[in-house]
C-alpha cells in the first residue's frame, strides 16, 4: 500500500527526484474529476509533496507556495544545484505562477505570473531544469518557453519546421 494516498479525485500528476540522491523525493498531487458534464480541476488537496526516505512517508510543503486551491502543478530540480526546486503552479489567478525554492522545497518564492497555456494549465506543465546551465529552465507549451533567470521571464524557444505541442524534452 502506497504511503502517498489521496481521495478518488485525486492523484500524483509529477515527480521529480534529486539527482545523486533518490532518497528526496518531490511529488505534486492533481485533484481533478472529468466527466461528459463537467470538469473539476483543482482542489485542497492539490499540493507538492516531499519524501526524504525514497517514498516511504511524505508530507505537503506550504511555505511560501499558493493558499487556495492549486491545480496542476509541474516539478524540478536542478542538476546543477540539487537544493533548487522549480514548480509552475495552476491556482487562482492571483496566485498562479512560477514558484522557484532555493533550500529543498522548505520555502518557495514566486518568481513570476507564468504558467503554460494553450488549452489550460491542465493540459501542458511539464518544465525541465537544464543539466549544463543554471537556473535555465524549458517550459512545455503550444510553443516551448525558456527561462535563463530562475523563472522570473520566459521567452519562445524559437521552434521551426515542426508542429506545435509540445510535452516531453531530452537533453543531449
């Protein structure tokens, strides 16, 4: 039985390890329903998760991270400085945005505003950390964004010749 458990309406959507420690652990939780009649997305118990003992136990990281009710939200860690943690949170429009935590998830501050759009937040936040360029993160989107300051702006990676929609990235 998974020590990481929520309601019917509610699952892990991301999870990111720390790179050379698979010990810590961050998981983001989606409370989301659809059905013909309706979408549900977002909810109390949407949030980031942190296990420092590979899964076994977990707890919700809030300090410095949205009040309200949160949807989707995105993970990463930094391969370059483990301690930093990038998320892109779907909450309400006040607090939405890019979350940036320089000590392990313990504290977060917002960077920015931005959150992926096209259909919905729902539909893209995947974000990777660059493994050769600090603080450099790519943000999946209809047109993939890059940030080189820790999230604080994004620009259009400047795509050619290939269809929009974009959803997972390699590095290489």
């Amino acid at each position: 039985k998974p020590a990481l458990q929520f309601s019917k309406d509610t699952g892990a959507c991301d999870i990111a390890f720390e790179p050379g420690n698979p010990d810590i652990i961050y998981a983001s939780a989606y409370q989301r329903r659809r059905s013909v009649a309706a979408f549900m997305g977002g909810g109390p118990e949407s949030g980031i998760y942190k296990s420092t003992d590979n899964g076994k136990s977990w707890r919700k990281l809030s300090v410095g991270l949205p009040n309200g009710h949160m949807g989707r939200i995105g993970l990463a860690v930094s391969p370059i400085k483990p301690n930093v943690v990038y998320a892109t949170i779907e909450a309400t429009k006040k607090e939405k945005g890019f979350y940036r935590s320089a000590d392990r998830g313990e504290s977060w501050t917002k960077q920015s505003d931005y959150t992926s759009n096209g259909t919905g937040c729902h539909y893209y936040q995947e974000i990777y950390a660059d493994p050769r360029v600090f603080d450099r993160i790519y943000s999946m989107d209809v047109r993939m964004k890059v940030s080189d300051d820790g999230g604080r702006t994004f620009r259009n990676v400047g795509e050619r010749n290939k269809h929009v929609d974009n959803h997972a990235l390699l590095f290489h």
